[in-house]
C-alpha cells in the first residue's frame, strides 16, 4: 500500500479563499442550470392544459426512480442565445444524460420544448452530436423524447443545416451498430426532423398530440396548393393506422413514457448489477477538494491532494516519483475499478512527457483506463529544453495519447494551457468523457503571456521600419488581447462552447468517475458479434 499522506490545512487562510472561490463558482453554475429549468417550467400551464408533461417531468418518468443520471453540458450555449449574461438560458434546448431505463444503462436525449418549443438553441447541435457519440462509443441504447419545432429560421445558418445531417447519420450509425433507437415523439416532428422519429427502432406516438410531416399544412399548400389538416397530414392515428410510421399508439405522454419503459424491458440486453463492490472509501475528506485549488492558476498546487480524495484508501501507486517529478503517474482504485492516474504538479519537461509515455502504454498493456487531472501551463519552453528534445518527447507523449487503445477520461481541474492541453488528452483528442471543474482554465497561453508577445513582436517590426510605437496604442492592443483571451478560457465560455461534457462540483468527482468508468467497462465488454446484428426497421 502507498497511503498519500495530508498535507492540506483547512484552517489557513489560503484554503479558505480558495475554498470561498470554489462555492461561488458553483453557485454561479447552479443559478445558471436553475435558470433553465424555470424557463421551461415557466410553460408548465400551458403544458398541462393541453394534457402533456414538460420536458423534464418526461425524463423524470422515463428514468428508474432512484437511479443514477449524468446530466451532460448543462452550460451548453451560454451567452450565444442572447448576449446578456442575465438572461441567456444555457442548455441548448436539450437535456441530455446518461441513466438506466427499465435496468439498461441508456442515453437519454429529450428536446426542452417548454423554451422557444423545442427550437434548436446555439450549441444545442453540437451538445446532439457529442451525446450521440458518446452513446455510439459506450455502446449505448439510445432513448429520444421528441417534441421541437425545428431549427430557428431567424438564425439560419447554411452550416447548421449541412452539419445537422449527422445527427440523421449518427441514428442510422446507432442503429447499424446494434444499439436501439427507442423514440416516444410527445409533439411535432416536421421537415428533416422528421427524420429523428423516422430514424428509429421503434417508435411511440401520442394520440392528438404527435405530429410528423416533412411539410406542413402552410408549406404544403405553398408548394402544392394541397389543403390537409395537422392531423390528417402526419397525426398519432394515422401514422400508426395507415402509413406505418409509428409503432404504438398512446393515450398520452405518461402512457407513451410506460410503452418506451416496457419496449427497454422486453429487450434482451445486459442489465448491470447494482451489488455494492468491496472498497475502502478514501482517508480525507472529499469536501476538503473545494479549498485546494487556487483560483490562480499560476499557483502551485500539489495535485496529489486531489488523488488522495477521490481513490480509494487514499492509496495511490505512484510511477517513477523521482523521474520528472512534476508529472505524476500512478495506479489507484475508485470504487474497487482499476484506474491510471497523470497529472500535473508543473510544466510537462521531456523527462515527464518521456514518463506519461510509458505509463500510457503499460496502461494499454493491461487494459487500465487512463484518468488525467488536468492542471498544467504546457510544455517547458527554453534553449535547454529544447535542447533535451522536448518537441521529440512531448510528441511522443501525444502519439500515445492519440494512439491509446482503453477509454481515457479528462478533468479539467485547473490550467490547461497550450500544447499540455493536447498532451494531457483535452477535448480535441477524443477523451471518452471529459468533464471540467468550475476553476478551471483552457486556452493557448494565458492573456498577459499573449500580450506581452504581441507587444514584443509590434515593437520589433516597427524597429525594423524605424518608427517608435506609441505607448498608448501598446497598452490599448495588450489590454485588448487579454480581454479576448481571458473572456474565453474560463468554464462558463469553454462548456458553452461543448468543449467539455459539462461542469462538475468537485465534490461530486468520485462518485461521477465510478459511474463513468462502469459506463466505459460495459460499453467495451460488448465484443463485434454480440454487437453485429441491426434492430433497423423493415
């Protein structure tokens, strides 16, 4: 056993700004997702009237009561819908998790028709796509609950509707690949988004609420001159009657809720045991998390503070602790699963990045999945790095990041900064999961390293054609460079953006890695062949 001792004082000052930092973080998070479930429950009248369920009382009902759920980018599109940060409403339109269904571990996708009817929000067809994939690469069944009134013609982008079409191609995919596509369609469906109903294993509608056409009566009897009603055009009863569409027929969203539930019943398909594993949980407390990272990135942090709470006993294994001391690899359990762990207690220098190599690879050796605890300000820089081949080991550090054969999960738990961003799998490497805390940090380079560089670059070409820069036009392009930069790396732009799978309360990291790791070890325990056979519609 390698118990990590605590070298944390919660009575100091610095862990209590720290500390003070964090929950304020998180409550800015929290009033932001609290923002969004009272934009769409603000619709609960009207949705009740009319006899439906809103959005998030449907998922409520699809999902086995006391389960655990992942919701997923909750902060997607913050500040693009409206740029007021008073009255944006992130979500994209969608609530997205992952949970079980009638004991199957499913993605769970619902359209937030309580806001602007299920219109597609900015960033709500990345957060579609992203929740897709992560359904395709943990093998997933995939669960939709459909209501929209497709995209927003008043934001009309040619590019969004070239790239929807993936969202029609990742069905198809799902289906291809053996992971059933339930759909309960509560409301309208109409034009390509037709498609989304069409585009499924088995498919619920609603008596008089359902709605699926590729045009509807206006744009019928423009293109046309036909004249057709809502319902005789693409209603519950008739696409379950006459052209085949739907396959169940409910009396209303509760109803058609139980079909799905019993449709996920019926099938044959593992259902995880729920047995209570045999651990240890770790020797500190987890609550102990909030006040250890500064809201400074450019302070020191001892990153093994953060493993001791979230594995285990506390026991951590660690690789080489006196070969690249500031890059931290390890083996550790969280609730009993095999974990390898690397993080940052500093820049990456070739000897770090040679190490991360290795310890990824004796990962792959034995089929460990790959946690990194990101908080690094990149790549050491300098003539003696260069010298040491950091560029030949950094690069090989990524070349085994981007060619590592088990799942990798990401955590952004402080800086993440240039090419140790790609070095420590971030987003753009296609880490299973990647989650972020709300301290953390993502950029290039921080916004005064930025614009120091582009001073020193103005003033050398205005040498070079003799010619002084004046004072205030230099500080005006710096403080104009940190604005963007600054205004760009924190959580709230860079999960608005989809660039992580949402935020997390620190707290919360343990018990959210052992949902994911289980997630990870059933997707890959289901081989090709049991994975082959299509459940697609005749």
């Amino acid at each position: 056993m390698s118990i990590l001792d605590n070298t944390i004082s919660p009575g100091s000052a610095a862990y209590h700004a720290n500390r003070d930092g964090m929950l304020a973080l998180i409550d800015r998070m929290r009033a932001l997702e609290e923002r969004t479930r009272a934009a769409s429950a603000a619709a609960k009248d009207r949705f009740h009237k009319r006899g439906q369920l809103l959005p998030r009382e449907r998922v409520a009902l699809v999902l086995d009561p006391g389960a655990p759920f992942i919701e997923l980018s909750t902060l997607a599109g913050y500040m693009f819908d409206v740029s007021d940060a008073n009255k944006s409403v992130p979500g994209g339109g969608v609530i997205s998790g992952i949970g079980f269904v009638s004991g199957v571990r499913c993605m769970v996708s619902a359209n937030d028709a309580g806001i602007d009817a299920g219109a597609l929000q900015p960033y709500g067809l990345d957060k579609t796509l992203r929740v897709q994939e992560l359904a395709l690469e943990n093998k997933l069944p995939y669960v939709q609950l459909v209501e929209s009134a497709g995209a927003n013609l008043l934001r009309y982008r040619v590019e969004d509707f070239v790239r929807g079409g993936n969202i029609f191609r990742n069905l198809a995919r799902l289906s291809a690949a053996g992971l059933p596509v339930v759909t309960v369609t509560h409301g309208s469906s109409t034009a390509g988004g037709a498609y989304q109903t069409g585009l499924s294993d088995y498919i619920v509608m609603v008596r008089g609420r359902t709605r699926a056409f590729l045009a509807g009566p206006p744009l019928l009897k423009a293109a046309t001159g036909e004249i057709a009603t809502e319902e005789e055009l693409g209603g519950a009863e008739m696409h379950t009657q006459v052209s085949g569409l739907g396959d169940y027929l409910a009396e209303d969203d509760r109803d058609a809720l139980r079909i799905a539930r019993e449709i996920m019943g019926a099938l044959e398909w593992e259902r995880p045991g729920r047995a209570a594993p045999q651990f240890k949980p770790p020797r500190y407390d987890q609550d102990e998390l909030l006040g250890i990272m500064p809201m400074d990135h450019k302070r020191t942090v001892d990153m093994k503070q953060v493993i001791a709470r979230i594995v285990d006993d506390s026991d951590f294994t660690e690789m080489a602790p006196n070969y690249g001391p500031a890059t931290v690899c390890g083996h550790a359990r969280i609730e009993g699963q095999a974990i390898g762990i690397i993080t940052n207690n500093g820049p990456l220098d070739p000897a770090g990045a040679n190490k991360a190599t290795h310890f990824i690879q004796a990962c792959c050796q034995t089929r460990t999945p790959i946690l990194y605890l990101n908080n690094t300000t990149g790549y050491m820089v300098g003539k003696a790095y260069e010298e040491a081949g950091m560029i030949k080991h950094g690069s090989k550090m990524i070349q085994a990041v981007t060619s590592a054969t088990v799942p990798q999960i990401t955590i952004y738990c402080g800086a993440s900064f240039g090419a140790g961003n790609y070095g420590m799998c971030g987003r753009g490497f296609h880490p299973r999961f990647c989650f972020s805390w709300p301290n953390a940090k993502t950029a290039v380079m921080g916004g005064e390293q930025a614009a120091e560089t582009m001073a020193i670059v103005t003033e050398a070409a205005a040498a070079r054609r003799g010619k002084p820069v004046e004072k205030e036009k230099l500080d005006a392009m710096k403080a104009q460079i940190i604005g963007v930069f600054d205004g760009q790396m924190d959580v709230f732009s860079t999960s608005a953006r989809v660039l992580d799978d949402g935020v997390i309360d620190p707290r919360d990291t343990r018990a959210m890695l052992s949902e994911v790791l289980a997630i990870c070890r059933e997707g890959d325990a289901r081989t090709p062949q049991r994975m082959q056979f299509s459940v697609a519609r005749p």
